[in-house]
C-alpha cells in the first residue's frame, strides 16, 4: 500500500522562476502622456509686431521640501499640491476640514498620520513612486 498523496502540491515545484535580477514594480519609469490643451496664450509686444508664445515653465520639484511639507502639514494634502497631484491634496483637505468636524478630528488625526508617514516616505525612499512628481519628472535632492 502507497500513503495517500499530499493534498497540495508547493508553490516552489511548480514555479521557475527567470535567472538574473527581477525588476521591481517601482522600478518603471512611468510614461509621460499628453494632456490635452487649449490654445495657445499669445502676447503682443508693444514695440514691434513679433509674436512671443508663452509656456509654463519646467519645474523640477524638491525632494526635501516635498518631505518637510508631508511631515508639518501633512494632514493638509499640501506635499500632494506641491508635486501637482492637485486632486488627492483637496481630497485629504477636504476629509481633514470636513470629516475632522463631524468625526470631532479623528479623520484630521488619521490624515495627519498618514501626511506624516508620507513625507518621511519622500525624504527617505530615492527610487519608485515617492521620487517622481505627478509628471513623471524625477524629484531633485
């Protein structure tokens, strides 16, 4: 008589796994899309009739202010507005103002914490999300 089989088989005997490094998740470069415009804004220049196009200019963000701002006012969401994830920093503004007043600030304690943990996140990790901006721009510093 054989003893009856294993009920699973492991994990280990089934996979192979590629020789070498595996690149992490965090490890892509994130691609960079095109938004979508309005026109152009033009100005006139007085003395002569030559066109200058204005365009915003490219900032790189810090990764040091971006830091300091999650941990002093983190429960704010302005580290978000400063990278240019406008939307998430309104969203956290909004859940600490709001949510703070009818929860008698447990949600503005919560989102303090987590600004908190965020911002040592960007003063600390140099590669994966917490090092590019909302552009895919790398942070300096």
């Amino acid at each position: 008589m054989h003893p009856p089989p294993p009920p699973f088989v492991p994990l280990s005997a089934t996979v192979r796994y590629p020789p070498g490094r595996v690149p992490d998740v965090q490890d892509a470069v994130p691609v960079a899309r095109e938004t979508v415009r309005g026109p152009r804004r033009r100005r006139w220049t007085t003395a002569s009739a030559v066109r200058v196009s204005w365009r915003w200019p490219q900032l790189t963000r810090s990764r040091v202010a971006a830091g300091l701002l999650g941990v002093f006012l983190g429960g704010l969401g302005l580290h978000r507005m400063y990278l240019g994830y406008w939307r998430r920093g309104l969203t956290m503004l909004a859940i600490t103002v709001v949510g703070g007043f009818f929860t008698l600030g447990l949600a503005a304690i919560v989102m303090g914490v987590w600004g908190f943990a965020e911002g040592l996140l960007y003063l600390s990790v140099r590669r994966g999300r917490f090092s590019r901006d909302a552009r895919g721009r790398p942070l300096r510093g």
